[in-house]
C-alpha cells in the first residue's frame, strides 16, 4: 500500500508565479470576459431594436465611469486573446519554444495588447475622450 503520509500532488503554494502560467491563466479569465461582453453586446443591440427610450437608457449606463472601465476592461481582454491566440498559433507551427522566446513573446503579448487598446480608443473617442 502507498504512504498516505505524503500528499497527492505538489500544492499551489508551493509554486512561484511565473509569466508563463499568469498569462496561460489570464488567457482563459479574458475568455470568460469576453463570453460576458458579449452578453452585454447583446443587451446593447437590444435596447437598439427597442426604440430610443430603452437605447439612452442603456447607453447612459455604458457612458457611466463604470460603464466606461467595463468597455476598457472589454477592449483589453479582446486584444490580449487575440494576441495570445496568435502567440499559440505561433507556437502550433513549432516555433518559439525556447525559454528567452516564450518570455519575450509573452511580453509582446502584453505590451501589443496594452497599444492597441489605447490606440483602439484614441481611434474611438480622440485625444479629448
């Protein structure tokens, strides 16, 4: 019979953070967000075909501060996936595995992501939001 002295398998705690595994997991955070986005893009094209009433009132919320981080948080989440997706893409080809590539393209990933967001938005609201 086995040592039930010891455990079953290595505990969270005992890990380090590493770029490599936050990312893996923030991949799949920002498809859960983006599942919830849509949801939300459906409540706008709702309001849309409801009339103008319901549209102002959905779009006051969404013109809100909170309704405003949650579209940033939106547009972030989308260009981190798509990004990511493509590093994964890139990896599927077999290129990229070395040690200093993952982490440099896992970089890229975030930084690409970041510039596009804000460009994304400079493109939508301008310099003066």
């Amino acid at each position: 019979m086995a040592n039930t002295n010891r455990p079953l398998s290595p505990h969270l705690q005992v890990y380090r953070p590493q770029l490599t595994s936050m990312l893996s997991i923030l991949h799949r955070g920002t498809g859960v967000a983006l599942a919830g986005g849509l949801v939300l893009m459906l409540w706008w094209l709702v309001a849309l075909a409801s009339g103008p009433e319901y549209y102002d009132y959905v779009m006051g919320i969404a013109g809100s501060i909170i309704g405003r981080l949650v579209m940033l948080g939106f547009t972030w989440a989308l260009f981190f996936h798509l990004c990511n997706g493509l590093r994964h893409l890139y990896w599927d080809a077999g290129w990229g595995f070395e040690i200093a590539s993952v982490y440099r393209s896992g970089y890229m990933v975030v930084i690409g992501a970041t510039v596009l967001t804000v460009l994304a938005w400079i493109a939508a609201y301008g310099w003066g939001g």
